[in-house]
C-alpha cells in the first residue's frame, strides 16, 4: 500500500488499512497499528495517516541485532536467512546486518540515559514552582511501599495509601498522588501534604510508574523484581507496569502475560538476557533470582 519506489513510500489512511486488516481476518487491528507505532517500525501523522518507518537495525549486543520494519517476515527472509521471530518484533544475526542502516538502542527506546531516581528527582526538580493549594478530599491516595517476607527475606512492595499513612514514599516533602477519574482509571500528579497543612498540588505526572520506581529508589526503599532463568526461557515479573522505553523492548523481545496487565514477560531465549538486564538497571530495583 505505501509502496512507490525501492527508497520511496507514500502515506496510507487509516481506512485503508482498516479494510486490508479486515480483509485478512485481523479484527483487532487498532491494536495491531499501536503494536507497529510502539515497535517504531510505522509512525501515525496528522489527519489519520500513517507511514512506515525504514529498515533499520538496532544493536542488541552481542551476536543479534533487532530488524525494524514493516515488512513480512517472510519477505525478509528472502533477503536475510536468519531473520526470526521474537516477541513482536523481529531479530537477525548481526553479521547478516552489514548494510543496513543502524539506528542506537537508546534512540529506538527513546531512552533518556537517566536511571529512575535521577529522572524523579529532576522532575520533582523542576516542578517545585509549580505547586498551588488545593482539596485533599478523601479520595486522594499517595503512593508508597510496604515490605513482605521471601525466601531470601524481605522485599518492598508498592502501594497506594491514604494521606498522613507511614508507609508513603516522600522525598523532600514531595510525593506522588492519585485521583480516581473513572473506572480504573486515575490522574496522577506530584503534591505536597502535612498533616494540619495546606494540601499543595502539582504538575499531572504522565508516566507515574517511572515516579514510582524512583521514588521507591530514593528512599533506599527499591521495589523487586522476579527473574527465572532457564534453559528455554527467561521470566521477568514486574512489581509496575513498565515505563514507555523498558516497555519498548519487552514488547520487542517477549511475550506478556494477558492477565499480569503488563507485570509478567517471557522471553523465549537466554540470547536476549544481557539486554534486557541492562534495561532493568535503569529501574533500581532489587533482582530476585529463582529456580
């Protein structure tokens, strides 16, 4: 459909891929389109177009590179022999991958180099002037942690409190609340409370589980993750859904849980395992090995 050269592609409605999705039997195809958006192998423009990115590599590490595009996996496969299946995306040897054009992993995540606690820290940062008082009506809930006991002793666990609760994770005064807004849904912003206080409130908060995590980490109260490494896959199970970048590339490597609501990925191949660790780092959290 966007085809118009070897090095030229058009923009397609929307409503044309609709009826081509339809016509091949996908019905969840809005689904399918922010799958190929969140991959960056197509990009949505204005007024209900989409384009397809190019085909580019991303280096994994190592021996295997990621292979970005919107191509069939069994078109590629004319081309390249070791392309392959992983997750929703597609991984290739890296020898097989010479002229393609290379694109970094931390451009392709969209990763901004900073670990969760420095990123909650600049933001709480830069928000300080921007804090205005406000109701704190019973609704109101304050993200904090509690510990449980493991086999291996304790970990922290992340929850939402009520105000004034011992258990909120403040840092300088500075937490991250909820509002509920509908139906599991909620609005997310950072405030300031004290009991017999003013309740002050600040800036909407669009990625709330990266304040999480490094709120958890700044008060050297870092939340856990479960990994099980085994000869045939690798389990990673979450304790927040993930941010955008490290959600990136489990969509890329792995499979979700449909019932963890984004907690639990497998991974099909230890290949994969030094990438996604070095991903995890940037969460601060506690790894939990098992069996």
């Amino acid at each position: 459909m966007s085809f118009v050269d070897v090095d030229e592609a058009r923009e397609v409605h929307v409503t044309r891929l609709q009826h081509w999705f339809n016509r091949a039997g996908i019905t969840a195809w809005e689904e399918k389109l922010k799958t190929l958006q969140l991959l960056r192998e197509a990009e949505e423009l204005e007024k209900g177009y989409w384009v397809p990115a190019p085909t580019r590599k991303v280096d994994l590490g190592g021996a295997h590179c990621l292979l970005i595009g919107v191509h069939p996996t069994t078109e590629l496969r004319r081309h390249f022999s070791s392309v392959r299946r992983a997750g929703a995306a597609r991984v290739i040897d890296a020898d097989e991958t010479v002229d393609l054009l290379k694109q970094s992993t931390q451009a392709w995540r969209g990763y901004d180099g900073l670990v969760a606690s420095i990123w909650a820290q600049t933001v709480i940062e830069s928000a300080r002037q921007q804090f205005a008082p406000s109701i704190a009506d019973d609704g109101i809930e304050v993200f904090g942690t509690r510990a449980s006991k493991v086999k291996t002793g304790r970990k922290q666990n992340p929850t939402w409190c009520r105000l004034g609760d011992s258990a909120a994770c403040i840092w300088r005064g500075v937490g991250l609340f909820r509002r509920k807004t509908g139906v599991a849904r909620y609005q997310h912003f950072l405030g300031r409370y004290q009991a017999k206080a003013t309740f002050l409130e600040g800036s909407p908060i669009q990625e709330p589980s990266r304040m999480q995590f490094g709120l958890a980490a700044l008060q050297k109260q870092a939340l856990a993750i479960d990994m099980a490494v085994s000869r045939d896959a690798i389990s990673i199970k979450l304790p927040l859904r993930p941010p955008v970048a490290l959600r990136r590339l489990l969509v890329a490597l792995c499979n979700a849980d449909t019932q963890s609501f984004d907690r639990t990925w497998v991974c099909q191949t230890q290949d994969f395992l030094p990438a996604l660790q070095a991903s995890l780092q940037e969460l601060e959290c506690e790894v939990i090995h098992h069996e």
